[in-house]
C-alpha cells in the first residue's frame, strides 16, 4: 500500500485563504537564526577578518584585514562570487585608491553599488583621527575612483566611524564621540531631503539606542526599519549581553517613528566571546559578523548564520492553519509577529508578500529533528529533511524507489549493511519520540539504536553505552525497547513485528513522567510499569543495526520513513502518523 503526500490538500488550503485574504498598514519582521559557522579558509586567516560591507545583490563581500599583502595597518579587501549559490572567490585587496599606510575598516555601500563609504584612521587629508571617506564609481564592473573626505557636518574634530547608507540614500547612520552623547561612542544619524543635497547635521539617536558603553557598527537594513549593531571591541562593553561585545538590533514602526529599545541577538549569535560588525545579506537571508569564539582560522574570523524568518505563530511546533488565521486577523494591521516577507527582514506590510513566504512551509513540523524518508535511487548518503543529520550507507544495501510504504525504502540484507549518523539527542535531557515503518526482519535483529560511544577519562578509556531504542526480541520477534534498560531492564510488547507485512513501530519517551512506551501500527501496546530515566548517551545512531554493529543485529528487510521528534506525541498524532 501505497500512502498519499499532502501536497494537494496543501495546494487547495493556500488557495483558500489566499482567497480571503487578497479580497480584503505596517508592521515589523520577526525571524530568529540558525547555527553560525565560520567562513572558511578562503576568507579567513590567522590575521584579523572582520565583514564591513556587502552588495545588495550579495555577491560582493568587502571585509578589513591585517595579513600580508595590504598597504597599510588593516586594508579592505573584497570577494565576489557570480551567482549566491557559488562559493566565493579568493580575496582582492582594494588598492591605493581605497587603501593607504594609514588604517581603513568599516564600510558601506549604496544599493546600487556606485558609493562606497569607508573609515579610517589617521588618514592624511581627515578632519580628525577617525574620519569617513567615500569612493564612486561609473559602474559595478568599473574600479573604484580615488576616495574623498566626507567632511563635515559628518566629520569632525572627534572620532566618526562606522558608516551606514539608507537604501534610498537619504539617511547617513554614523558612530561617533563627538560631545552631545550618551556614553564613549554613540550612533548618530544625518539626513537629507534628496541624493543631490547635502547632509543635515547628525542627530543621536539618543538614550533609548545608546548607552554609557560604546555603540558601533551600525547597519541599516533595506526596509529602513531595523538597524543592527554593536559594541566596540574594547570596554566598557553595553551591559545585558552574554559576553564581551555583542550584536543588537533596534526597530521602529515607519521611517519617522522612533527607534525602539534595542534587543539582543542571543546566544547563537553572541558568545561569551567578542561579536561585532554585523553585516546583513538580505538576498540570501545570511548575517556576516566577526567573532573570536573558538574554532576558528585565526584571533577574529568572520562567520555567517542564516536568517530564519519565524512563521510557526502560535509556538505549537507545526505550521499549520491556526497560523494562516492569525495573519489573516491581523492583515493590513501594524503587527510584527506577521511581516515575514519578503525574506528576511519582511517590508513593512502583512500582505500577499508575508502570505507567499507561510506557505512554502505550510505544514512543517518544528518538533520534528531528523526525519530520513530513504526515498534516495541511489548513492551512499540517507538524506534528513529536517535539520541536515544526514545518515552514510554502509555496506551493499538496495534503494527499493517503488516498494517503500511512502515512495521509496532502503532494502538491507542482514549482514553487514546499516545506516549510520552523527549524534541527535541525549534520551536523558528531553522527551522524544521516534517512529519508523519496517517490512521483514528476524527476531534478534534491530531497527534502530544509538551506538556505544569509547571517552577518555581520567584513569582511561571508558564506554559510554548506547541502548536498542526499536528491535525484535531474540525469542520470536516482538516489539522492543532497551532505552535505559543498563538499570531499569528492557520494555517488551506482546505484539510480533517479523511477520513480513508493513508495521509502523513506535518509540516515545517521557521524559517527565519517566516512562517508555512502544506503538504498533498507531497503537500503544505496552508501557514502563514503574520508571525509567538517568540514563545518559552521546553516540549517534545506527539504522539497521544494533549499538554495537554485532553479527544477529543487523536487520534484513525494509525500513521507510524514519523520524526523531523533540516530544512525546500525543496517541492522536501518533494514529495520524501510521495512516
């Protein structure tokens, strides 16, 4: 039998409330960010890195630099890539119109990519020891002209740093010690009624954004709406982060609101270590910033994390309808938790731009943490279509595209062929749930386990056990768990699972009730008596096979469909699942 995808049910439901809502304001984005990781080698070097600017279109990344090669203290170097999707280029340093023996750092550049706006320090021809230059250029393939000082009113006898271009080109964002502020450097900003005019005197931005610690690397997002920044590298450092000098944003309603009390970016992003100079891409969805967190090339390397934008509105783990009827009550409103389009800072607006963005991930399940679907025709790699834990193929086993329970399944002999991950969870820190559909199979055999682990200890190497989370009783085949059984003993079903037919077989762990329980084709069939939990694992997991690969373990037949969830479902969800 064969199981039907959701993709129509998806497709009419969209259309439904697309419908609504276009038959019918301003609001602000709200999106979150994945696990950031260092830019590479290509990039980043023992020497310091740290991202100044990018193009709109993303494919030119501008950082400063003190490795060899440069003309001065620290240069800017650029590299470029020809599409988003390619890798980038090795660095070029920008040359003697932009560089000099002096330092150049932060920088900017206009959305059309023709004005680079740049600081430096002690640079002959400034107004004081930090000032901001600019550079033009005719074209996107044409070299940068020889730099100018941007004079006053942007720059004054005080240190001017940090500059920031609106979008249209109409608000100058700067940081400044200049008298008139709230602490050591501030933000300020200068403005101007057309591109021909001059600036206006900077305003600062006063004691809702700024502190009496130092406030720096200000960047402006398209929208005009958000601004991002952070501290300097040295103290005193803003109080409420989670180390040294963190990242923060600040948002305002419509362009001539004020900016709200800023928040910060949180722990994925900001370490206990130093972050700074956040710079946004928002055509593909990435924040840049420099970081001297371990495991990196060098002291300060750049690293990127991508931009999520936040569509499970309710926080009930699926994207589902109840989220389409929250943006429908609120569409036209000024409401921030809906403006996620487009991508990924929104516009301003809860329109169709916010309604196109909820429904590429209508239906995702957020509880769900690894779900290998083994509907691969060929190759060596099981493929998660969660959160990227992808499983490698060892042995021979066969990618069986037509006879899986949903789509395809992977076929595995019995002897030596199974399926092995990296880690996923520690059953002792949360609840979960993990369920898979299997075919065939001879008692003693394991459909899923999470492997034994060998850590150095003190007085030695020493086992970190891993248990059977789904197997087959060595007597006749039933249903069985050895989750924690190395002190509570293994929870065993009545119900046989070898059979030959397709069974969908169930593994959910409470962690606060302290219970296993087993399910068979949506059913629960047994559960813990008394408790069990404790009991700690780091290994990752074997599909096919048992903790630790031995001869009787390894599973003959097909297993489909394998999924981890990060909580105990409910009976309901797990009777949906076997459908």
């Amino acid at each position: 039998m064969k199981l039907l995808n959701g993709y129509r049910i998806r497709f009419v439901l969209v259309g439904f409330v697309a419908s609504i809502v276009l038959s019918g304001g301003n609001a602000r984005a709200d999106f979150t960010f994945g696990e950031p990781t260092d830019l590479g080698p290509t990039v980043n070097t023992p020497y310091v890195e740290f991202p100044s600017c990018i193009s709109a279109d993303g494919l030119e990344l501008y950082f400063s630099s003190d490795r060899p090669g440069g003309l001065g203290g620290r240069d800017l170097w650029a590299i470029t890539r020809k599409t988003r999707e390619d890798s980038w280029d090795a660095p070029v340093n920008l040359g003697p119109t932009i560089n000099s023996s002096a330092i150049e750092d932060c920088s900017c550049m206009s959305a059309d990519g023709l004005e680079l706006y740049f600081d430096a320090w002690q640079r002959p021809g400034g107004q004081g020891a930090w000032d901001i230059w600019v550079s033009r250029r005719q074209t996107r393939n044409d070299p940068w002209s020889a730099a100018v000082n941007l004079g006053p009113p942007i720059n004054s006898s005080s240190w001017d740093q940090s500059p920031s271009i609106s979008a249209d080109g109409l608000e100058f964002y700067f940081c400044s010690s200049r008298p008139g502020g709230q602490g050591t450097d501030d933000l300020w900003v200068a403005k101007r009624a057309t591109k021909n005019d001059p600036w206006g005197e900077p305003v600062n931005l006063g004691a809702t954004v700024n502190s009496s610690a130092h406030e720096s690397g200000a960047k402006i997002a398209l929208n005009s709406l958000l601004l991002f920044f952070s501290g300097d590298t040295i103290s005193p450092y803003r109080p409420g982060g989670f180390g040294l000098s963190d990242i923060w944003m600040t948002r305002r309603v419509m362009r001539d609101n004020v900016w709200s009390k800023p928040v910060n970016l949180g722990p994925l992003v900001n370490s206990p270590f130093q972050e700074y100079g956040p710079v946004i891409s928002e055509e593909d969805s990435t924040l840049f910033f420099m970081s001297t967190r371990p495991g990196g090339s060098g002291n300060d390397d750049i690293y990127q994390a991508p931009i999520i934008p936040i569509v499970d509105f309710n926080g009930d783990g699926i994207v589902d309808s109840a989220d389409m009827c929250i943006m429908v009550d609120h569409w036209g409103e000024n409401y921030s938790l809906c403006d996620i389009g487009p991508t990924p800072l929104g516009d301003g607006i809860v329109d169709v731009q916010d309604l196109i963005v909820i429904a590429e991930h209508l239906f995702e399940d957020y509880r769900l943490i690894a779900h290998w679907k083994l509907d691969e025709e060929e190759g060596n790699i099981a493929h998660d279509n969660a959160n990227g834990h992808d499983g490698t193929i060892h042995g021979e086993p066969v990618w069986e595209y037509e006879e899986g329970m949903i789509d395809g399944a992977l076929l595995l002999d019995g002897i030596d062929d199974y399926v092995q991950t990296d880690f996923i969870l520690n059953p002792v820190e949360c609840s979960f749930s993990v369920f898979a559909w299997l075919k065939g199979g001879v008692p003693g055999q394991v459909i899923i386990s999470q492997a034994d682990v060998t850590i150095d200890t003190p007085v030695g190497p020493s086992t970190n056990p891993g248990s059977t989370w789904l197997g087959a009783n060595l007597s006749d085949g039933r249903l069985i768990t050895g989750l924690m059984d190395t002190f509570f003993g293994p929870l065993e079903s009545e119900s046989i699972i070898t059979d030959g037919q397709w069974r969908h077989i169930g593994l959910v762990y409470d962690f606060i009730a302290m219970k296993r329980r087993l399910y068979i084709d949506g059913a629960e069939v047994v559960v813990d008596a008394g408790y069990a939990g404790g009991v700690q694992s780091s290994g990752g997991l074997y599909i096919g096979a048992g903790q630790n690969l031995g001869t009787g373990t390894f599973f003959s037949g097909l297993i489909d469909d394998v999924r981890i969830y990060n909580v105990a479902l409910t009976a309901e969800e797990i009777a949906a699942l076997a459908q």
